[in-house]
C-alpha cells in the first residue's frame, strides 16, 4: 500500500475560444468554414464561443435587425449542438472586461501594426464612407476577446492568422514589460473547413455582410432559395465537372458538395463525367439543403423561446465574466492601477 504510486492529477483541458459577428445571417461559408466543426471542439476542449457583438458594430447596423442578428446567432450556437452546460457560450457585449481589456491593451499595440492588418485595408476600402476608430483597433479587441480568457488555441482561417498574430505578440510584450500574466495562444489547425467563396465572384470569399444576396446562401434560406442561388452560381463555359485552374466557379461548388457529402474530388469528377453543370448544381443545392436541415429545424425550435435564450445568455455571461474579471484585473493590478474593494 505504502509504495503504491499517486496517481496523477487528470490533465486539464486546453481552452479554446471561437467567435462570431452578428454581422449579417450566417452564411454556408461561416458553417462550413467554422461552425460545423465547433461542437466536436466543444467535446474536444474546454470551449468558450462568442456573440462578437462589439466586432460588429465596425460597420453601421440597423438597430432593430442587429436586435434580431444576435438572437439568431446565439439560437444558431444551440442549433449547432453546442451545450450551454458543457461550454461557455455567451453575448461579447455581457462581458464588459472586452471593452475594458480592449482599451487597456490598445496602449500596448503600435499604430504601424496595426497599419499592416489586410483586413482593415479590405474593410475600409468596402466602407470608405465610415473608416471608424474601431475598424483600426479591430484586432486589439480581438486579443483582449483571447487573452481575458487564458485561452490556449485558436481556430484559425486564413483571413485570421495575422490576428492570432498581433495577439501572440501583444501577449509576449505585456508579459515581458511585467510578468507572466496572459497565455500566449496557439493557432488550432484542426480539420480544416472549406474556405467558401462567393457564389457571384468565386475570387472572393462567401460573406455574410455582401451586399447581393445572391452572392450567399443563408443558413435559414428555404429550399428554394438554396436551389435558385446555386443554380445562378458563376462557373465557366467549359461544362466539365473537375477541379482545375481557372475553373474558380466550379472549384467552390466542388469545395461545397465534398464537404457536405464527404467525397473526394476524384469521386465526384467521375460521378459527374459527362453530365452537365445543371445537373451538378442541382446535385450541390440538394446536398447542401441536407445539410442544412437539421439545423434548420433546431433553430426554429429554439428561436421562438425567449426565456431559454435569455437564461443561456445570463448564464453565460456571468461564468465568462468570472473568469474574464480575473484576467482583467490581474492586467490592471500590473500597470498599478488601483482596484475598487
Ligand atoms: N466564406 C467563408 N468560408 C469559410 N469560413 C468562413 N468564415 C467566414 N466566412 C467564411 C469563418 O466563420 C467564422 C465566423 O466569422 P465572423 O463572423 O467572425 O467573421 P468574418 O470572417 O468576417 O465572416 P463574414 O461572414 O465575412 O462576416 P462579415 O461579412 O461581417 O465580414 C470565422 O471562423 C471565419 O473564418
């Protein structure tokens, strides 16, 4: 019995931290790029997902349909699977050490890194009419949405790296100014998700801001809808289903259909020899509204209770605050500020 080893201490989970703007209604490409993967990271790791209702408002909202955006993205988080019990899911703007941890940590971020973030060119050049403050310090918000929560991995897309970036480095510099106090995270690169493109310019990524709806297929369209905008995707006169070069159009109904039926892109050149790109869109829309459907149907369900969607926000909020308070003010007690008893 004496020499009978201790056994050891269970390892705790890796934290992982995944957001969303309630820019617009989700799109295929935030469900297949993203969403789609987060319940099984939810399993995986010890996950907090956001509303990222502040990121949003970069860009002016209308004030009823922002209302209803954030609603829905929350009852989308649940219509995903994501368990309110398992996981931290919450509204960014119930946090207020977001805002709180954002401004301490712009004082510790150079304005010449954030000049080199591509993401604020594209934006600001989409919205030349409101380059806003808040579209510059953009990434600040983000690394204080990472680091208030010790998070150790970071889903990334492409589009995300140099963000993951400025916060790693942001972290390290507070971190060597005063002592260990955030965790520098790790970029997660887990199965990756389609980057899906837009269905009216395949050069550009599938967003749920576009202003053509054409150009997206919404979560919550209807069939129909799904049907009539893939069928009015851009391709090529070529008429030939495989992945190619200069083949854009149909490279992203590829991307699209192998993610949401599992099949190689050999697979389905050879399933499609021969027949035309009606026939392969129709294919396409048919997966995808399969796809979709489940979803579809728990959103609907969750939606229309209020009460239930107010409670996981209250809930979720006050568990990310505790652990985002404790951040914050550790943060501040090294930059000596005095803190309230
Ligand atoms: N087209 C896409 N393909 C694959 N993944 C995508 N994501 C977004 N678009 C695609 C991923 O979805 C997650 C949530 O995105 P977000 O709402 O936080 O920001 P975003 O990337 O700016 O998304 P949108 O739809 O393009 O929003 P707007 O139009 O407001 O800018 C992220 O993991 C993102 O990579």
């Amino acid at each position: 019995m004496a020499n009978e080893p201790i056994p050891a201490a269970p390892e705790r989970k890796k934290r992982i931290l995944s957001c969303i703007q309630p820019s617009g209604i989700p799109t295929l490409g935030n469900y297949l790029g993203a969403l789609k993967n987060w319940k099984k990271l939810a399993d995986e790791f010890d996950g907090a997902f956001a509303v990222a209702d502040l990121h949003a408002i970069t860009v002016r909202q209308d004030p009823a349909t922002f209302r209803k955006q954030i609603n829905q993205v929350l009852a989308l988080l649940l219509a995903i699977g994501l368990d309110p019990e398992q996981s931290i899911v919450f509204i960014q703007s119930h946090v207020p050490a977001h805002a709180q941890l954002a401004w301490v940590l712009n004082c510790y971020t150079q304005f010449g890194e954030m000049s080199r973030m591509t993401q604020f060119k594209d934006k600001s050049a989409a919205h030349a009419d409101n380059v806003n403050v808040g579209l510059f310090a953009y990434p600040v918000l983000m690394a204080a949405d990472i680091l208030l929560y010790q998070a150790d991995l970071v889903p990334v897309g492409a589009d995300q790296k140099q963000h993951l970036e400025i916060a790693r480095d942001i972290a390290n510099r507070f971190n060597t100014v005063y002592s260990p106090t955030f965790t520098v995270p790790e970029p997660y690169i887990g199965k990756q998700g389609a980057r899906v493109m837009s269905l009216q310019n395949p050069a550009k990524k599938m967003s749920k801001s576009d202003p053509n709806p054409k150009s997206y297929v919404s979560v919550f369209d209807e069939p129909a809808v799904i049907a009539k905008k893939i069928k009015s995707a851009v391709t090529d006169c070529e008429g030939a289903v495989y992945y190619g070069d200069g083949k854009d159009g149909i490279n992203n109904l590829m991307g699209i259909y192998s993610c949401c039926t599992g099949l190689s892109y050999d697979q389905i050149a050879h399933d499609f020899a021969g027949k035309g790109y009606g026939e392969f869109k129709a294919a396409v829309a048919d997966a995808v509204v399969e796809e979709l459907r489940p979803v579809k149907e728990r959103f609907d369900r969750i939606i229309n209770d209020k009460s239930y969607l107010e409670d996981v926000a209250a809930r979720g909020a006050a568990r990310a605050s505790r652990i985002a308070n404790r951040t914050l003010q550790k943060a501040m007690k090294k930059i000596g500020f005095v803190l309230p008893k």
